[in-house]
C-alpha cells in the first residue's frame, strides 16, 4: 500500500495460520521492519476444538499500527508426514476478526477460499497536524491525528454535522428544532455551533431540581421592604468582610515586620552594624540585603533558580534590579551560640580582594537562617571540566597549570596574606569556580576558619571531603595550612591524571588517587596513569616537576609538606616559563605578586557558590 493513503487496521484484523505442522511468520513494513508469528500444531483431526484459533490446527497473532505491506513465510517442521492424510499444506493471511470462524474442515484445502476480506484504515498524508501548515480540513471542523500510522484526519467541532473535507460540509445543528431535543424546559435559542436556554418570564433558573428547571417566582408580601433589607444585610456583611480582611492584613504584616526584626537581633544584625561603622571608610564593606530584597531577586526561591544542593545548604541564582547576578546561599542550619564568630567571619572575609577568590558581597540576617551573598561566576567547577561526561580532556596542558598556579596563589594569600589567616578546609575540584576566561576561583567558606594571629593550629570537629581530607587532620582533629595543602595535592593529581579523587568504581588498588598516584611515581609508572592530553601536550620535566611537588604536598607528616606560599611560587615559575620560556621568573616578584590582593577589575562577573559541585560528587558531597 505504499504511495497509497490505506493501512491495515490493527484494531480489526488478525494475521492467522491454519495448519497441524505449521511455523507462520509475517513480515511488515511499520516504519522499522517488524517480524511476528505464531505456531500451529495437531496430531489429529479429533483434537481441533471447532472456533478456537489457540494453536491447535489454527493459531492467531495481533498485528502493529501502521502496517502497509508484508510478506508471509509458512515452515513444515516434519513436511507433512504426519498430517498429509487431512492436512497436506498450511494456510496464513491477515483477516477481519469478526469475519473468519476456524473450521476443522478449513485443514484440508481452507474450503477453496482463494481470497478474504480485511479491514483498511486510511489518512491524508504521512504528517501530523502539527506539522501541515495548510491542511484539508472545511470550515468548522478540526483536523486530528491519525492512530493508525502516520497522517491526519478531520472531524465536524461540537455542533455541527456533514463533510468536514469540503469548504462549507460542516453545518450547524439546529438543536432547538429537534424534537427530540429535551434539554432546554424554557425558551430555546439556537446559536452557531451550540444553543442557549432561558425562563420564560415570571419564572427563574434555578438549576434542575425536582425534575424541574425553571421555578415561578414565589409572591411577594406587600408592605415589607425585602430587596432593601437584602441588600443592606448583603452591603454590610461585605464591608465586614472588607474591614476584617485589611485588619488580619494589617496584623500579619506587623508580625512579620517584628519576626523578621527578631531574626535580625538574633543573628547578630546589630553587632554586624556596629562592625561595619567601625570599618566606615575602607575600600570594601559587607552589604546587609534585605529579605525582601534576596525573595525578588530569587523570583521567591523558585525551583528553576537552584544553582545546586549542598551539605550545608542550597544555592539560588538572583538577579538584583541594577541586573547584577549574584548567587544566594541558603543554609540548612546555624549554631546560634557562634553568632558573634559568624558575624566576624562575614566581615572578615568579605574583605578578601584576590581575584581567583570568589566574593562574599554580603548576608541577609532577617531570616531564622542567615543568608550569604556571592558574586556569580558562570562557567561550572574544575570538577565539571576535568571528570563530567563530554568534558574530559577539554582543558589544555597551559590552563591545567595556569588554573593550579592561580588556586594556589588564592591559597597562598589566604594562608598568609589576608588580614586574618584563613583555613578553607574543604578544598577540592568542585569548590574551585572557572569564569569565562577560565581563571580559577576558590570558593564555599562553608568550613573554613579563621586562625587567631597567635595561633599556628586550631582543634576543631573532623569537617571535610573523603579522598581530600588530610589523614593527619583525620587522625588529630588538629586543623593547620598544611591540611589545605594535602587537598591541593589532591587537586594537582585530578590535573595530571583526569581521575577522580575518589572512585569506587576503579580496582581497589587505585580506588584512592593520592595512594595510587604516590604508588605510580615510585615504580616508575608515572606516565601511564597521565591523562593522553597531558602527556601530549605538556613537557616532560615540567610533568615530572609538577607531579613531585603533588607528591611532597601529600605527604602524611603535614611538617614535610611545603607551605602554599612555596606551592604557588613554585606554580607560578613554571607557568611564567612555559607561557614565556625566555622569562626568568624572579622569586621576590612572585611572593609580591602572592602577597597583594588584586583590583577590582578581577569582578567583572558575578559568580555562584559552588554547592553545584556536591550534586555531581559520587559521595554525595562527602559532608
């Protein structure tokens, strides 16, 4: 039936075989090709059930939607040997269900039959409504889908009646003239396509009850005013309801204006005021958002704004009214007896100006859990570029080494540079930001601490990411620098290798990179763990450089272990002079490069927390 507007119909037709020896198998053409069939078996005449098509001398199968043509091939299994006396041949078409009733007697020669009917179905064209722009279907009518193949159909709207294939065959439907037509109890009004009913006078609609529509108005009583009663009882319940609504509004408001100053108080708003008038006249100032402000800007926290999820919380991307973006955190829980160390921390860290740091704009403090503030940066994590599925080997051997210099200058900075050192804690490929141009930004303070000046170490509680996490720290809780520096190790290792820190999926002996990696280096097996891009594009006592000072940073004595200042000069070199190999790169210039946070041209974009990271982790975050 190809080229031909006709299909078998599914619903009403049957591909059967009829035989005692037989293997039916139909071939068709449904967009792919398709193969059915079905098995028909007997021994005898005596075990035919007479109208059973069930595989005893006659078997039946359905056929798909959308079958123009086929081809059918019938199979002896013993050729008849058995079955010749009353069963010679085997017998297959595709019938109309209704039509054809098995026969013990159909076994021998199908009675003469040499022809049967069948069901065809039919559309216009092979497309469907959606994609004729200009299809056959009269005025009045719609055009539908066909359900049997490719193709439409049209049908007369609700209404009306006819030919919907010609330009006026779709005809109203004159309800109100047929007799038949009860609907209506009152007056009937034909319209286009449909009809209205109203009550004669003296009557009204009151819906249908008690079989009837329209009720008769009931006597008025003369000398009592009810319309006028009726509508002042109606006026006054409404400026009732009116007057209570504005003043439950007016409560509400007020409770909210008050809880929202409670949660202010309580989270420190008023000793965050009183830091930023001390620091009046500094170059950077924490902003206090408003909760108003950040629900505008999150267009109230919609779904559709959730940049990722986290252990400590979800992140929201906000636009602000100037069309800055920013990016809102939205903390699972605070320890309300560290308000004031939170406060300090908002205002210390919002001090930080590097520009491969990502910048804490401020907080919202009327809310039960505090709300930071980021700038957003759009160009997804480290994590995303070196591990996600269709990304692997995108960064070149330059931007691998640039991006670690610039990671581990932020480090360095934090370390010993900012006002108060600053331990992240929580350093790993997904809390280091790429923007546009792929320069690295640090983020997610979620865990970080501030080191008092007169203080190399801080005993804290165990926080941080598994296959990242310093095993001195583990094993100590004594929290140093030198546990950043074990995680950027980590962090060089994902560079050189493009492996997870972390995968269960690999041979037990390379679940963990730092061990595998250390392993690799001392049998001399470096290179064969690399990723390809690496190793083609990188210098070979460049890689070999880079991968002994990953092995250094990751050593188990965190004393052994260089400082990030070390880490980032030594970076720093060798980027300088593989970007410019006639460079000389000067010491004293790099540690003054290290020491000064940059200008403010590093913020042209706006960037996000990177709690989109923890989505994508295997460990689910590892918090």
């Amino acid at each position: 039936m190809y080229g031909y507007p006709y299909t078998f119909y599914d619903a009403s037709n049957r591909f059967i075989a009829i035989g005692c020896d037989t293997l039916a198998l139909i071939t068709g053409s449904n967009g792919p090709e398709y193969t059915g069939g079905c098995v028909s078996l007997c021994n005898s005449q005596k075990s035919i059930t007479e109208g059973s098509c069930s595989g005893i001398g006659c078997c039946e199968t359905l056929i798909p939607k959308g079958v123009k043509s086929f081809t059918m091939n019938l199979t002896s299994f013993d050729n008849y040997n058995r079955t010749g006396n009353f069963n010679p041949c085997s017998f297959a078409f595709i019938v109309e269900k209704e039509w054809y009733n098995f026969s013990g007697s159909d076994l021998f020669n199908f009675q003469g039959r040499t022809r049967v009917p069948a069901v065809m179905d039919w559309a216009i064209g092979n497309k469907p409504c959606e994609q004729v722009q200009d299809h056959a279907c009269g005025n009045n009518s719609y055009c539908f889908n066909a359900t049997n193949g490719p193709g439409y159909l049209c049908q007369c709207n609700k209404g009306y009646q006819g030919n919907p294939y010609l330009p006026n065959g779709c005809q109203d439907v004159d309800e109100c003239a047929d007799k038949n037509f009860k609907v209506c109890e009152g007056i009937c009004t034909n319209t286009p396509g449909s009809y209205i009913c109203s009550c004669p006078p003296g009557t009204y609609d009151e819906g249908e009850q008690d079989g009837v529509r329209c009720i008769r108005f009931p006597p008025v009583k003369k000398g009592f005013p009810v319309l006028q009663v009726a509508l002042g009882t109606g006026l006054g319940l409404l400026f009732l309801l009116i007057g209570s609504s504005c003043l439950y509004w007016g409560v509400e408001k007020r409770r909210l204006i008050k809880l929202k100053a409670e949660f202010f108080e309580k989270n420190g708003g008023m000793l965050l005021q009183q830091q930023i008038s001390n620091r009046e006249g500094t170059a950077e100032s924490t902003k206090i958002f408003t909760a108003e402000e950040l629900k505008k800007a999150t267009n109230n926290y919609d779904e559709s704004r959730i940049l990722g999820r986290g252990g400590y919380g979800t992140v929201y991307k906000g636009i602000l009214p100037n069309h800055n973006i920013i990016a809102v955190k939205k903390s699972k829980q605070v320890d309300e007896t560290q308000i004031e160390q939170f406060i300090n921390e908002v205002v210390i860290l919002s001090q930080i100006n590097h520009r491969n740091v990502v910048k804490l704009l401020g907080c919202c403090l009327e809310t039960e859990v505090p709300l930071l503030i980021y700038e957003f940066v759009n160009n997804g994590t480290l994590f995303h570029h070196v591990h996600d599925e269709g990304h692997e080997a995108s960064l070149s051997w330059e931007t691998r080494l640039r991006i670690a210099a610039e990671t581990a200058g932020a480090l360095a900075y934090l370390h010993s540079a900012a006002s108060i050192p600053i331990i992240h804690r929580d350093i790993k490929s997904t809390n280091i930001l790429l923007d546009e141009n792929y320069r690295a930004k640090v983020s997610d303070f979620g865990a970080s601490r501030l080191v008092p000046l007169d203080q190399t170490q801080l005993t804290t509680l165990v926080q941080g990411t598994l296959g990242y996490l310093d095993p001195e720290y583990l094993q100590t809780s004594q929290l140093t620098e030198k546990s950043d520096v074990y995680s950027f190790g980590i962090i060089l290792m994902e560079l050189l290798t493009g492996k997870k820190a972390l995968s269960f999926e690999r041979p037990e002996e390379e679940r963990n990179l730092s061990m595998h990696f250390v392993s690799a280096m001392k049998q001399n097996r470096l290179f064969e763990i690399l990723e390809e891009r690496v190793v083609q594009d990188g210098i070979q006592e460049q890689i070999l450089e880079i991968a002994e000072l990953a092995k250094r940073c990751v050593r188990v004595n965190g004393d052994e272990r260089p400082t990030m200042k070390e880490v980032a000069m030594e970076l720093e070199g060798m980027w300088r002079l593989g970007k410019h190999p006639w460079v000389q790169q000067d010491s004293q210039e790099t540690e003054l490069l290290l020491s000064e946070p940059s200008d403010s041209a590093g913020y042209n974009t706006i960037g996000y927390d990177s709690l989109k990271g923890h989505v994508i982790l295997p460990l689910g975050s590892g918090r």
